[in-house]
C-alpha cells in the first residue's frame, strides 16, 4: 500500500515540476473522455468500435510513458 501512496506524492510532484508528465496527463485524460463518450453511446458503429480500439491503445502508450518517468524518478529519488 505504502507504493501506490509512494507513486501518488510522485505523480502531484511530477505534475507540479514537469511539463512532459503534465501533458501526458492531460492527454490520458482527455482519451479517457473520448473513450467515455464513445461507451455512453446507445448504439455503438463498427466505426465507433474501431475508434475506441485506437483511442485505447494511445492511451495505454501514454500511461506506459507516464509510468517509465515515474520510474525514472523514483529511481534517481532512490540513489
């Protein structure tokens, strides 16, 4: 428990501090809008289907991204 309190201080840090970190976010977030709104939708095309596939792949690159300079600081705040 103590490393998911651990990577929250790390994230209110990094969004603080570092501009790449915080437009990674904010894209991760507005993905997950998009996303949402594409689910939220009564019927749902096989456009929209393919949509939400690519939408969901860049955001989880984008987390991947958020999630290596995460480690990356947690790495130099270690050393």
């Amino acid at each position: 428990m103590e490393n998911h309190s651990q990577d929250e201080d790390f994230k209110a840090h990094l969004l603080a501090t570092n501009e790449q970190f915080r437009q990674l976010s904010e894209q991760h977030a507005h993905l997950k809008h998009q996303i949402e709104e594409i689910e939220s939708k009564p019927h749902v095309t096989g456009e929209d289907e393919l949509e939400e596939q690519r939408l969901k792949k860049l955001k989880l690159h984008i987390k991947d991204e958020m999630n290596e300079i995460i480690a990356s600081y947690r790495h130099a705040a270690v050393h």
